[in-house]
C-alpha cells in the first residue's frame, strides 16, 4: 500500500527463508521506491546442510539459497527417494526450478526416479509432470524409461499427436518412430496430402524420409505435371537427394 500511495513514504519489509534472509528498508511511492537491503544467513540451515554431508555454504552460496527458496524438505526427499547427495549447485537448481518434494514423490509413485539430479532438473524443465505421463501411459505409451520419456517431452509428443497419428492409419507406432516423426514435424496434413496423390500405406521410415529431404506433395504434383506419372516413394527420395526439379530437366 506504501509503494502504491502517492508521495514518499517509508518502505520497510523482510524476506524470510529457510537459508536465510533478506531485510530491505527505504523510501517510495507512485510503484517506484529506493533502498538499501542487508542479507543475513541461517546458520541452523547451514548446520543442516552438513549433518546431511552438504557442504557448508559461503555467504554468497547462502544468499542464493535464499533467493532461490531452498528448503531442508527438498534435500529430506531427495535423500529419500535415494538420489546421489546434491552438491549446492544441484540444491540451487532444483530449487529455482521449483522442484517440490510433492513432485518427487509422485514421480516416483509412477516408477519414474531419473537416474541422476541432473535428469530430474531435465524433468522438471521440461515440464514433465505427472499428469503427462499418466496421459502418455493412456495413450499406449507406458513405463517408459527417463530417457525415452524425456525424448518424448524434448520434441512435443502429447496424446494429441499419438491420437492424431492413430486416425491417420499410425495406431502402433513404438516410441522411436513417434519421437522422430515428431521431431520431423510429420502431421496428418503431410500424410493426407500424399494419400491423396495414391500414396497410401506409407511405413513411418518412409514418412521420415520423405519429410526429412522435404519430400511435399506439392512437390509431387510438380512431377506428375511434368509427365512423370506416380513413381514410387523411394524414388521420389532418390529424385529429391540429387536435387531434381522437374523445371529443370
């Protein structure tokens, strides 16, 4: 209310954290106010740090901590759910991203506990919520291993697109073939496009192939236009490698 108010009033306020904490005082108004802020650390945390066999943070390692939102339930759930012991460095991250020990937990009630910290940070920036994998679990895709799940996360495969694939004719893709058509950008729009030029039935490695040399339907069109009457997908691939245009014959 003080930093909203017309005029210059004093602003005074605390941010309290586990790690430490950070009092701030000045003076403001109109949303604008200067000051000065004093950081103090919380030794108790620092001695909790070590009795976990954490290195004891400097002060600058404390004000991080701080500002990041580290907490002795974060470094409690990671050493129960038996992950290696976290550095600072990885305390620092998981906190910033917001790693809850709620995430932890429920992640690890779908079998899901990445190999390493630096898989859970992958994870947890990516999104990877439990909700996904279960939805991904409902679309035929379960127990997963980290890895394939985090592929699957990296390049945007959702139930949406396995769904879509599904009524295009793609209903028992294995998750290599969905990560790279997903990858590639192979929509239905692309198969449909070449189901109606009487390309029908296409394996995924040949959708792959195509789209990866960007094989169009438009491009084929051009072809049959030119009098090249339906060749056969591998050798529209082989016609794309060497750069033929049918303009250019």
């Amino acid at each position: 209310a003080s930093l909203q108010a017309s005029g210059n009033h004093p602003i005074a306020f605390a941010l309290v954290r586990e790690a430490g904490r950070v009092e701030c005082t000045g003076a403001g108004g109109a949303a604008l106010a200067t000051g000065t802020c004093v950081f103090t650390a919380n030794p108790a945390f620092s001695d909790f740090l070590v009795s976990q066999g954490i290195k004891r943070p400097d002060r600058d390692e404390a004000y991080v901590l701080t500002m990041v939102g580290a907490t002795r339930s974060l470094v409690q759930s990671i050493a129960a759910a038996q992950y290696p012991r976290p550095s600072l460095d990885d305390l620092t991250a998981l906190a910033a991203l917001n790693v809850t020990p709620q995430y932890i937990n429920e992640l690890a009630g779908r079998g899901y506990k990445p190999k390493s910290l630096d898989e859970l940070v992958q994870f947890k920036a990516l999104n990877i919520t439990p909700a996904y994998i279960d939805a991904m679990s409902r679309s035929g895709f379960a127990n997963m291993s980290a890895e394939k799940i985090v592929e699957f996360k990296a390049v945007g495969v959702t139930p949406e697109y396995v769904s879509a694939m599904a009524r295009s004719g793609y209903s028992r893709l294995g998750a290599e073939d969905i990560v790279q058509l997903k990858a590639l950008d192979v929509t239905p729009e692309f198969i449909a496009g070449f189901e109606r030029l009487g390309y029908r039935g296409l394996s995924a490695d040949m959708l792959a192939q195509l789209k990866a040399l960007d094989v169009t339907p438009e491009y084929v069109a051009s072809l049959q236009r030119a009098g090249i009457s339906r060749p056969s997908a591998q050798k529209l691939v082989q016609l794309r490698a060497i750069g033929f245009e049918p303009n250019r014959r």
